[in-house]
C-alpha cells in the first residue's frame, strides 16, 4: 500500500534547501513508492516550472508575514485540514521556517513521521530574545525522533526540549565528515 508524503518547501527560489527539496519531490515520485505532495510557504520562483513539469501543479501556498500574529495559527491550522484532508502520512519540511510551520501543523494533525531537516550552519542572531539552539528546540517538541549531521546545534536543541519526548538513543548525529561517501557513514549517539 502506497503512502502519502508531502514536501513542504518555503518557496522555488533557486537555493541549496530548495533545489534538495525538489530533486527528493522528483525521485519519490519515480519510485513509485508514494503519493507525493508538494506544500510551499510561497509559491513563487524559478523551481516552480521544474516541480509543474513533475506533473504537480495543485500546490497549495500558506503564505507568513510573522510568526507572531493571529494569521499564522489561522495558517497553521488551516495546513492541519490540508494534512488531515489528504491523509498525508509523512510530512518533510525542508528549513528553519517549514520547520517551525511544518512541524507545528503536522503534530496537530497527527501526522505520524514529521521530518524537520536544516541544511544552514550559518548562525544567526538572536530573535525576539532567543537563542538559535531555543529557536530550533521549539519546532522538535512534535518530533519523535531527531537525526543531525554536521554543527551540533540540533543536538543542543533536542538537549533544550523538556517535553522528555525524547529518550536515549532517539537522538542521533550521522557522522558524515564532508567528502565522505554516504554509503559509508556511521551512525553514532549524541
């Protein structure tokens, strides 16, 4: 039986998240192995054209001018109906801000696998008073599990979430040093 998984990309403007995101879109839809899905947070940009040509045309745009006003709940909410409409099994969000919006609305759906990937090492600076590894911390309380590679700012965040869904073992970090082989990596615990 086949599932169904979404992509949900903060837009197609040409950049190292999206153009993942898209290449993922394209080979779970050749795999056969899945209904996919394709969410945005702005539905604009030249990836646009190479995700139509997948045959995805109907992608619904849940557009943010803040976290912090009354349309973004009425936004999240309303990506939770999508979710729980299309019956969407997996959920994957692609960077910081799908990840916030993504996760939020896919653990009020109850989406049972919510991926939260962050590809960006760059460090930014604090906002509204918090800190980069509380930024992040606040998304992964909907997350079972957390896998990281890279800066251990993910790992510090899962650290942060005092919710105890997380156990030993549940976090952690594919050892992936750049220029290694994937095939090759390790797994190994925070």
């Amino acid at each position: 039986m086949r599932y169904n998984a979404l992509q949900l990309i903060g837009s197609f403007h040409q950049g190292g998240s999206e153009r993942q995101a898209v290449q993922l879109t394209r080979l779970l839809l050749e795999s056969g192995r899945c209904n996919v899905f394709v969410a945005t947070l702005e539905r604009d940009g030249v990836l646009l054209d190479e995700i139509n040509r997948l045959g995805l045309n109907d992608i619904p745009e849940f557009r943010l001018n803040s976290f912090y006003d009354f349309h973004a709940f009425k936004q999240v909410r309303r990506f939770a109906q999508y979710l729980r409409r299309h019956e969407i099994d997996v959920v994957h969000a692609h960077d910081f801000y799908t990840n916030i919006f993504g996760m939020a609305a896919a653990g009020l759906a109850r989406v049972p696998v919510r991926i939260a990937s962050r590809r960006e090492s760059a460090v930014r600076p604090r906002l509204n008073g918090l800190s980069n590894a509380r930024r992040i911390a606040w998304p992964m309380r909907w997350l079972r599990t957390v896998k990281t590679s890279g800066n251990n700012l993910f790992a510090k965040a899962c650290r942060r979430v005092k919710c105890g869904r997380f156990t030993t073992g549940s976090i952690s970090r594919a050892c992936n040093p750049r220029g290694a082989n994937p095939k090759e990596t390790k797994s190994c615990e925070h």
